[in-house]
C-alpha cells in the first residue's frame, strides 16, 4: 500500500496555517492575551489592539478570508481600523495569519493561540500593505513577537521562570524588534549578548529545507525536532516532547529545572501531526526572484566567483546551498563570535541555505542581522579569508547570490 503523499501534505498545510496545538491554555489561561488584544470596551483590558496597530506590529491578514463586502468597504475607506471591534471581526473570519481567536456571541473574545503561520508566514501586499495572499514558508520580518508578547497582562511566567520582575520580562521581550525571537531564552536565560546587545535572532524562512540536515541557525535538529521543539515549549501547546540534551543543567538551566526536555502530557495534540506538518514543509521550494531585480549578465560571472574565487560552494553546494551531511561550522571557521552558537547543542553555526535569500533580506543577515547587506557579507569572508576578491568580483557575486 502506498502512502498518500499528496493528501498528507494537504493535512500537513492545514496544521502549518490554523492549529493551535491547544496553545490556547498558554496564550489565554496564563497569559490572558486575549484580553489585551480585545480591550476594556470588549471585556478585556487596556486600550485593545486596533487592526492599524495589529499591522504596524507585523501581522498579517489573509485576502482570501475577506468577504467581497468587507473588501469592497476597504477599498472605499468604510471600514473603522482604529477600533478593536474590527480586529476581533478579522479574528472572527480567520484572516489573521497565525493568530486563531475564538469571538464569542457578545462580540468578546473568548480565547486566542498561535499557529506555526504566524512567524513563518507572509502575504505579497496584493490588496494593501500587510493584507494580501498567503505567502507560507516566509520569514515575517515586520512580526515584533516580543512587543506582542509583552502586552500580555499577565507575565507571571515569564517572572517566574526568568526569575526577574515585570519591568524587566518587558524590557526583554521589547529588546527583539521586528522580525526576531528567542526560542533559547527560556532554555538558558541568556536575555542579552555580552556587548548587550539582544540575544533574540531573526527568524528563518520554512522553504526549501528539503534535501539538508539540520534546519535551524545552531543545528538543533531537523525540520520535525525543530517543530516539535517549539509547538511544545515556544507555542505553549500540549503534546510530548523529549530530548535529554536540556537536562543539561550547566548549558540549559531553565529547561533542566523545569523538565523541559521530557514533557509527557495526558492528551497529546502535537505528535500525531508532526509527519504531515514536515511533509508540507519540505514540500515548499524557495520562491524565484522577481524578474528584473538583479543584473543576469552580473549574475553569470557572479557565479563563477561563488564557485571558484570565493570558494562559497565549498560549504553552500550547490543545488542544495548547504552541505550535504554535518552542515555545521565552528564560529572561528566563520570568523564570528561564538555567543550564539554555546546556546545551541553543538556549539556551532548552520551553513544556511541560500536559495530565496530576496525574500528575507529585511533585518540584515546572518543569524543575528548583523551584517545589513549583501556587500557586508562578503566583505567579511573577502577579509576572513583573504579572498583577494576584486570591487568587480564583489558585485558580481552579490547579483548572483540575488539571483537565487
């Protein structure tokens, strides 16, 4: 019998875009977001989050979940954006990409979680700014998750993991910016670089991992670990989760106070979906270019450099951009500090794949967005490793890696 791949994958965009994995007992039981968002006029509390806000902070609203009269009122300016009414309709209709809220017969809002869409999603604007087809497997660079994160009223615990106050769980979470999260903060603490800079890194596109190894910036594991790793313990959903490398008390003291690397709950919501969810996301490739927006001449001999002056191929091999196998590096083989790396398990660097690199160019690049563009990058490694690369070359090279 053979296994049905197609309707697998089907499931498996279904879980990516709207389950929750019961995270909503995170999310609503112990940090009451819902109320923030719905506001004190809607039963909640605060000022709410009006849609203007709500896209300001980078989320993003489905176009195909609009009803044709609600569209046509946008279009004419009929439609109040400043109210959290209006956010908690949107809510309603499920157009908010990885936000899932329960609206109740009152018009107040019941309940809300998360989805895998809401990091690892986009839309292409094609209505408005913010609102537009889904574009899945795209990094959302504009999602300020921490300031969402700190409107929560109640932060407790953030506190009591962190072992701080309030004031400073916000100063945290307000420290990522646009387009960044800390999936490591409550495994090890570490809420600042040693430069004090923020710890958060940006978050990575879920397209075209298929074909490579380790998926994530500091080689936690693959696709499957990743997601089960954080549908467990970022998301806040109900499902089994083990790996005894957080028992680690030196290196993650958090998760080995808490348990967090075996979580055994009595209903299991994640697991079960965790084939079909890896399927999906394998299957999606990485988006080509728009036309015209890098030099194809340029791009040619750009090439060339990539695979012998530069020598990029040595790591990032092509077709796959990556290596084959044990696609780490140590932080000296990159000529970058190791801050980020000791916070993973095997204290080194991801070789990142490079195909869609346009689409995630916002927020700079690397792990951290250290480096704010292309010609940064290969100034670095130009410099690192003494490439000899001319001023030709480097811009040759830049418009092949676009071309990707």
């Amino acid at each position: 019998m053979f296994y049905d791949a197609f309707s697998a994958i089907r499931k498996g965009r279904e879980t990516f875009r709207h389950d929750s994995f019961g995270d909503e007992a995170f999310w609503t039981d112990r940090l009451r977001l819902h109320q923030a968002i719905a506001g004190a006029d809607l039963g909640g509390v605060g000022p709410g989050v009006d849609p203007a806000t709500a896209l300001a902070v980078g989320l993003k609203v489905d176009v195909a979940a609009l009803p044709r009269k609600l569209k046509r009122a946008l279009r004419r300016g009929q439609v109040d954006l400043t109210s959290p009414a209006t956010t908690l309709e949107l809510l309603r209709l499920d157009a908010v990409l990885g936000l899932k809220g329960k609206v109740d017969a009152d018009g107040g809002l019941a309940s809300v979680g998360i989805t895998c869409a809401l990091c690892h999603s986009s839309v292409d604007d094609s209505f408005a700014p913010g609102i537009g087809r889904r574009l899945d497997g795209w990094a959302n660079r504009d999602l300020d998750s921490g300031l969402i994160i700190s409107l929560a009223p109640d932060l407790s615990v953030f506190t009591a993991l962190l072992g701080v106050d309030e004031a400073t769980v916000k100063l945290v979470l307000r420290s990522w910016g646009p387009g960044k999260f800390d999936a490591s903060l409550l495994l090890d603490g570490k809420a600042f670089r040693p430069d004090g800079g923020a710890a958060a890194v940006l978050i990575p596109p879920a397209f075209g991992l298929a074909g490579f190894n380790l998926h994530t910036w500091t080689g936690w594991g693959s696709v499957s670990h990743w997601n089960a790793l954080v549908a467990n313990l970022e998301m806040g959903g109900q499902g089994t989760f083990y790996d005894p490398r957080l028992d680690d008390a030196s290196k993650f003291p958090i998760a080995a106070a808490n348990g967090f690397g075996d979580v055994r709950p009595e209903n299991d919501r994640i697991t079960a979906k965790l084939a079909q969810l890896q399927l999906y996301q394998l299957a999606l490739e990485a988006p080509r270019p728009p036309r015209h927006s890098f030099d194809s001449a340029a791009a040619r001999r750009g090439e060339t450099v990539f695979n012998r002056q530069a020598d990029c191929a040595r790591c990032h091999v092509p077709p796959l951009f990556t290596e084959p196998g044990w696609n780490l590096h140590t932080p000296a083989e990159l000529g970058i500090d190791d801050f980020q790396a000791k916070r993973g398990p095997e204290d080194r660097y991801r070789t990142a794949p490079l195909k869609g690199l346009w689409t995630h160019a916002s927020g700079g690049y690397y792990h951290d967005g250290r480096f704010a563009s292309l010609l940064e990058v290969v100034e670095h490694y130009d410099g690192n490793f003494g490439l000899g690369l001319s001023e030709g070359d480097k811009s040759d090279l830049i418009e092949y890696l676009k071309s990707l």
